[in-house]
C-alpha cells in the first residue's frame, strides 16, 4: 500500500532527473517484452541528469512565476493574518450587536467555494477594478478567502487566553489597543505562526483562481505556470517534474509540521458544535 | 414612558430629516430622469425616422435612381432641420441627401467625398454587424445611434436589397426646441407645495404624538401622512413630465426610500443603532477591516452573482447596463427545466445528454459518493493497520501516507493525468505487463471515471486515516480487555466497541469530505477536463466552462447559484443530522 502511495511521487521524481522532456520512464522498443514493461514502470530514469533542474530556472520564465508565487503568498499571509487578528480578538473577548451574525457569517462563506464566485469575483476585480493580471488583485482575493478560517482559529486559540491578564492591564490603565498589542498579541505568537503558515500554504498551493485572473505570461504563479509546462500546447513533462520538486517541497514538509494541528481543529470544531 | 417634550422634538427632528432626504433625492432623480426622460424619447424617435426612411428607401428598390423621390417624400414628415443621406456602401455612393449643401454641382447621386468618410464607415459597419448576426447566435444591435452636444442625434440604421445590406440610411436629427413641460425639476408651484407638506406634517404629527404610545403608532401615522402628501406629488410631477416611464418609476423608487427613511428614523431603530454603535466602538472597529473585506469581496460578489444570473450577460455586451439585459428566470428554467437526459443522434440511436443538469447533477452526486467510501474504507483499513500494537517503523509510515494529501493537489492531479497517459503512460505500461490491452483512458466515460476517481481516492485516503487513526487511538485498551474476557469475537468488538469511538471523529470528517469532494475543481479539471465530451463534468467545472469557455456569464452565474442553492440544502439538512446524531 505504501508503494502505491508513493508511486506518484516516485514518477515525478524520476522523471525531473531523467534529463528529458518526454513521461516515459523508458523508451519501449515497437514490440516490448515483459522484461522492457518492468523497466519502463520502475521509477528510476534512463539518463540521470539534472538538466531539467537547471533548464526550468534558466530556459524557462520558472524563476519569475516562482517568485510571483512567493511574493502574493506572503502578501496574502500578512494581511489575511492582520485582518484575521483584529476581527478574532473582537469576536473573542467583545459582546456587541452583530457578533454571532458575523461569526455565522464567516462560517458560512468558509463553506462555499471561491470557483461558485468566480464569475462576480472577475468581474468585479478584472473589469471593475481593472487588478486582471495583476498581483494586487491576487491577494486580495486571496486574503478575503483566507479570513474566515484565520478568524476561527484565531479566536478559538484568544478564547483560551485568561482574561486575566487583561483586567491586570486595564487596571493598571492601559487601553485596549494597548492590551491587544503588548499583552494578547504575543501570548498568541504559536496560534498567529499556525495561522500564518495555514495561509500561506493554501495561498501557494492555489490554482483556479490564479489561472482565471492571470493572462499574462509572466504574471503566472508557480501552479498556472506548472500547468502551461503540460497544458496540451506543450508536453514539457521534464520541465513539470522538476517545477513540481521545487515547489512540492517547502509545502510537504511545512504539510507535515501542521497536519496535526489541522485535524485537531477540525473534527474538534465540528464536534463541539 | 419617554418624556413627551425631548420625544416629541427628536420625532420632528427625524421626520424632517426624512422628508428632507426624501425631497431631496425625488428632486434629483426627477431631474435625471427628465433630461434622461427627454434624451431617450429623442433617441427613439431619431432611430424611428430613420427606420421609416430605409423602409421608403427599401419599398423603393434601393437604388441610387429611386432613393431621391424616397428621401423627398420622407422628409415632409420630418422636424425642421432634419438631414437625411442614404448611403450605398458599393462605390462608396451617397443615393440621396436632403443637406440644403448638397446642390448644385454636389448634388446626390455622387461618389462620396473624403470629409464623407464618416458616413462610409458607419454603412460598412452596419453592414458587417448584419452579416455577423445572420450567420451567429449573438445579436449585435444593428443600430448606430449618437448624440451630439447640442443634443442633436445623428442616427443610422441598414437599407436591404433582396435580404443583404446595401447600404445605410444615416440622418441627422436636431435637438428638440426648449419645451416647456419637464425642466429642471419641479416649478414654483412644486415649492410651495414641498414647503407646504414640510410645514404640514409636523403640525399634523405633534397631535398624535402626544395622545398615542409607542414609538410605533406615531412613526405609522407620519409615514400615513408622508405617503399621502408624497402621492400627491408624484402624480403631479409625472403629469408635468408627460407620464415619462423613467421619471415615475424613479419617483417610486425615491418615495420607497423617504417612507423607509421615515420609518428607521421614527421608529427608533436608527436611535437605537447609533448608540449601540458608539457604546461598542472599539469592537466594531476592530472588526471593521475583516468586514469590509469580506463584504466588498465575498458578500458583494455573491449577491451580485444572484443578481447577474436574471440577466444575459456574456463576454459581448459586458458594456451594457444589466437592467436592458434582463432576462427574468429563463437562464433556470433552461437549466432546470430540461429534462432532455438521452437525446438522439445522427444514425438515430440514443446517447446520453452530457450537457444535461441533471445527468451532471448526477454525475457529481455518484462522484461525491464513491469518492467518500473509497476514503472512508481505505483510511480506515489502513487505520486499523497502523494501529496494531508494537508496528515498527509506524510513525515512518504515518508519514509516507500522508504525502498525497500533503502534496499540492493540482500537481498530484497533473502526475496522474500523466501516469493515465494512452501510449507513454505508466499505467497502460502495467497494464501490458499483466498481459492487458492498453486502454485509452480518456475515451469512454467510464474510464475517464475511473482516472478521476483513482486520482482522488489516491489523495483523500490519508485524511480518513489520519482522523481515524486518531480515534482509534484514544479508545481505551481495557474495552478490548474486558470484550476478549466476555468472550467477543474480532468482527463483534469491531462492531461494538471501534465503530461507536470511531463515529463522533468520522461524521464531521466524512461532511467535510462531502463538501470538499462535490466541489473539487482541479481534478476534474486537471486530469480528465470533461472528457469525453463533457461526459465527466462535475457541476462546478460545467459553471466554470459556460462562464470561461463559452463567456455566457449571466448563465454561468445562474448555475452557480443553482449549485450554491444544492449545497445550502445539504448544510442545512447535515446540520440537522448532527444534531441528531450528537444526541446519541
């Protein structure tokens, strides 16, 4: 079951070494015996090269969709976060007229997909606002689609900060920008980090709405890129292959750090209700 | 009990403000909707003229010969002012022209000159959208209209020959001489009637609102009188305005506005809204960046896409305003309404309508449900693998079947499109290792399916078994311990004891799949993109290509709604059923 499991990634590994452009592990002779149909689907190149690695970053517009992806990731974890911290910290620790409508609110829209607004969200960024290929657009997008699920980490996490603390604070006459920023802020460093990295990866690993908003070439992040590499006008699978390695790796191991914080929020979210 | 005086002064206060907001909203939009009133009419009646000039010019035979007496006969009817030219795009010809300029030595019929090229261009351009609209789907209008500053129009529509265009009858009509009716609002008589009302109602309010209790009962009787005083005027105004459609239904609208004005205000809501406003400053100032976000890119978009699914909009007339694209409920009634799941082909036989919404409708469902019990059954089985007691390696191996859910989805979808591939796949290659035939994967339905499904089912699995590995893990092993002493077999403890631990963790799992696998885009998308033939459609990647592919975005919105409209079912129909089950 494991080799079955890491079958897939063995190819893409495979094939990002083998110095080629084509999917074939191996070439196969006009009439193939047994023995050349082993060699062809065990994953292991006939040439081992690094070439593909080199060539993406050199021959290819990779390094800059790279950096595209790089850059509207950061951006959207940043102002996803900050507007996801604010609006927590006040659905945590206010009572005001409108709170469980917000909240409700969020919990909704975190249920429908951006691909179900896709069309009013182009028109509107795209025709509008005239942000169609164009990184700004991007992250905005993005980090309106990040928020829901920052708020309720976010708050979920202030929730269980003592309220302690800030009474002690207000006591001693700090107001409540102050206690938000120099007493809560930095009790919830491990929460905003998870949150952070959360948006961060959902940002990069994006796919539909970046090709629906990006036409230009060179405007492309990593995953409309990855995907113009094999898309049907070229078959430029080495390329793929070691675009994917690229980009895979960061996110699998960054995956692996957070797996555990994400299950834990979910099934105990919904169980609680 | 409210002291009389101070309510009775802030009941004023907003009643002013009401009518005051009302008058003045009604004054603008009579305004607009005179000039704009007066601007449409022209405009019909240029293009009307126009119209009935290539109709003389047409029952004439459209020729250079007959055109001139066409034109004359024509131009009786016309304002003062008015220039007619009917153009003949072959030879760049002017037929006819009623310009007092053209005489004499520059007298139609005549080659047209170079300063004439306007009036070429705009025939050949009719010329063109006609020929366009006969042979596609979408209509260009076939009507060029423009206004100039002074508010003369200048108008052309075709001229027909035997069913082709041959060229345009172009006129030039002036502006209408300053009417009295209409204006710049109401005259000195809707003033004083305004001041009237503004001095009246007030009078009249103050009674009642000493006698009567509630915040109600006042605010009824001064929206009572508002919309009576209101009435008189807007009857009054659309009979000053010659009953133009526009100024009424602006008028409407407007007085919609002041009574709804009047009544936030004098009812207290609005009172009652700035104070909790100001006493929770703080909170929703903090919320306010994440709301205004949310509200500008996520609740705008969804209403406005409700809103964009009434009307016909594709890629061609995104210029137009919606409300002359309106198009009702047609866009859910084809949708919803065609039933046509088997259609016939040419050698007449039966086959399934891939473009059908139920038949994708019922992809989707047979998609989600597959999908999900492939997950559940082989998470869990692999669950229960790793849960034996005393496995070596077990946090390794945890590990490694996580990669496919780690992985970013739209690669893992774009290895397996590859792995599927006919000829150099590696699939068919293990096929033909075990003596099959290779298959051309993305041929049939049901192994394009099938590619789908091996793809998805590929990255699910590690998140049934993560959640279930996790239940399992937290029920005791003294449960076990007493079952084996009672004498249970494997298949009973299963049964009565992992089932049961497992069920609070899998059902908010197993909903999240649900949603999550029902609206998976990129696979679908990624590894098979319909094929064949838009057989393996799920509904959202059906929405995407009517909007994307085919630019009908009014329809593409429509079926978006339709599929939002499915899912809220679902959310509302899951949430009762957990709250049932809970209560297990």
């Amino acid at each position: 079951m494991v080799l079955v499991t890491l079958y897939p990634l063995l190819w893409v590994i495979t094939i990002s070494f083998s110095g080629g452009q084509s999917l074939a592990l191996a070439a196969l002779p006009p009439q193939p015996t047994k023995l050349d149909l082993v060699r062809a689907v065990i994953p292991w190149p006939q040439t081992l090269s690094a070439e593909n690695y080199v060539s993406v970053f050199r021959d290819q517009p990779f390094a800059r969709w790279l950096l595209n992806s790089v850059a509207i990731s950061a951006a959207t974890t940043v102002l996803g976060v900050f507007l996801a911290c604010t609006a927590a910290y006040a659905f945590s620790r206010f009572r005001f007229p409108g709170r469980r409508t917000g909240m409700m609110s969020f919990l909704v829209s975190q249920m429908f997909p951006g691909t179900l607004m896709l069309i009013p969200l182009y028109i509107i960024i795209v025709q509008w606002l005239g942000l169609g290929s164009s990184r700004v657009g991007l992250v905005l997008v993005y980090a309106t689609t990040a928020i829901p699920f920052c708020v309720w980490m976010l708050k979920g996490y202030f929730d269980t900060i003592p309220k302690e603390l800030e009474e002690a604070a207000v006591m001693e006459g700090a107001g409540p920008a102050r206690i938000f920023w120099t007493v809560v802020l930095p009790l919830a460093r491990p929460a905003i980090a998870i949150t952070a990295l959360f948006s961060f990866m959902t940002a990069w690993n994006e796919f539909i709405l970046a090709a629906t908003f990006m036409d230009k070439e060179e405007m492309y992040t990593a995953p409309v890129g990855l995907r113009f590499f094999v898309g049907g006008f070229s078959q430029s699978w080495g390329y793929f292959a070691a675009g994917s390695v690229v980009v895979s790796i960061p996110v699998v191991f960054l995956f692996l750090y957070l797996q555990k914080y994400l299950v834990s929020g979910l099934t105990a979210g919904s169980v609680k209700g | 009990m409210n002291d009389p005086a101070p309510h009775a002064a802030r009941f004023h206060a907003g009643l002013g403000a009401g009518l005051a907001l009302a008058l003045a909203l009604a004054w603008a939009w009579l305004a607009a909707a005179t000039a704009g009133g007066t601007e449409a009419r022209e405009r019909k009646d240029a293009l009307a003229a126009a119209h009935a000039l290539a109709a003389k010019v047409e029952a004439a035979g459209a020729t250079e010969a007959s055109a001139a007496g066409a034109v004359a006969a024509w131009q009786k009817a016309q304002r003062a002012g008015t220039v007619a030219r009917v153009v003949l795009v072959d030879g760049a010809r002017l037929a006819a022209s009623t310009d007092p300029a053209d005489a004499g030595e520059t007298a139609a019929p005549r080659r047209l000159r170079l300063e004439e090229k306007a009036l070429f261009d705009r025939a050949k351009r009719l010329r063109g959208i006609a020929e366009e609209n006969a042979q596609g789907v979408q209509k260009t209008s076939e009507e060029d209209a423009s206004r100039r500053e002074d508010g003369s129009w200048q108008v052309a529509v075709p001229i027909r020959r035997a069913g082709a265009v041959v060229g345009a009858a172009d006129v030039e009509r002036p502006a209408a001489p300053p009417a009295a009716s209409g204006g710049s609002g109401p005259g000195p008589g809707g003033r004083a009637l305004a001041a009237l009302l503004a001095l009246a109602l007030p009078l009249a309010a103050f009674a009642p609102a000493r006698r009567l209790r509630g915040p109600w009962a006042p605010a009824a009787v001064a929206v009572a009188l508002f919309a009576i005083g209101f009435g008189t005027f807007v009857a009054w105004a659309s009979r000053a305005t010659g009953g133009a459609g526009d100024g009424v239904s602006a008028l409407s609208a407007s007085a919609v506005a002041g009574l709804l004005a009047l009544g936030v205000v004098g009812s207290g809501i609005a009172e009652r809204g700035l104070r909790a406003l100001s006493k929770n400053r703080v909170a929703y100032a903090y919320t306010l960046p994440a709301m205004v976000g949310m509200v500008v890119l996520v609740f705008f978009p969804f209403f406005y896409g409700i809103v964009l699914s009434f009307t016909g909009q594709t890629i061609f007339n995104v210029n137009e305003p919606l409300s002359d694209l309106w198009v009702g409920f047609t866009h859910y009634k084809d949708i919803l309404g065609d039933l046509a799941l088997v259609k016939r082909v040419e050698d007449g036989s039966l086959a399934l309508n891939y473009g059908n919404f139920y038949w994708t409708l019922i992809f989707t469902v047979v998609w989600t449900v597959t999908n999900v019990a492939i997950g559940v059954s082989v998470g869990l089985v692999l669950a229960l693998a790793l849960n034996v007691k005393g496995l070596a390696l077990r946090p390794v191996y945890r590990v490694l079947l996580i990669l496919p859910w780690a992985m970013p989805n739209y690669i893992t979808a774009l290895i397996w499109k590859g792995m599927f591939h006919r000829q150099f796949g590696v699939v068919n290659y293990t096929l033909m290792l075990l003596g099959f035939e290779p298959i051309s994967w993305f041929d049939g339905p049901f192994t394009s399916f099938l590619t789908a499904l091996a793809t998805n089912g590929w990255l699910s699995f590690p998140f049934m078994m993560v959640v279930s590995l996790g239940a399992l893990q937290s029920i005791p092993a003294d449960l076990y311990e007493a079952a084996r002493v009672d004498g249970a077999t494997r298949w009973q403890q299963f049964r009565s004891i992992t089932l049961p631990s497992l069920k609070p963790a899998l059902v908010p799992a197993i909903i999240l799949s649900v949603v999550w696998t029902f609206n998976m885009f990129n696979i679908i998308f990624l590894v098979t993109a319909g094929e064949p033939g838009g057989a393996t459609e799920i509904l959202i990647t059906q929405a995407y290509k009517y909007a994307f592919q085919q630019y009908r975005y009014g329809y593409a919105a429509a079926y978006s709604t339709v599929i939002f409209a499915l899912l809220l079912t679902y959310g509302i129909f899951q949430n009762r059923v957990t709250r049932a089950t809970e209560g297990i």
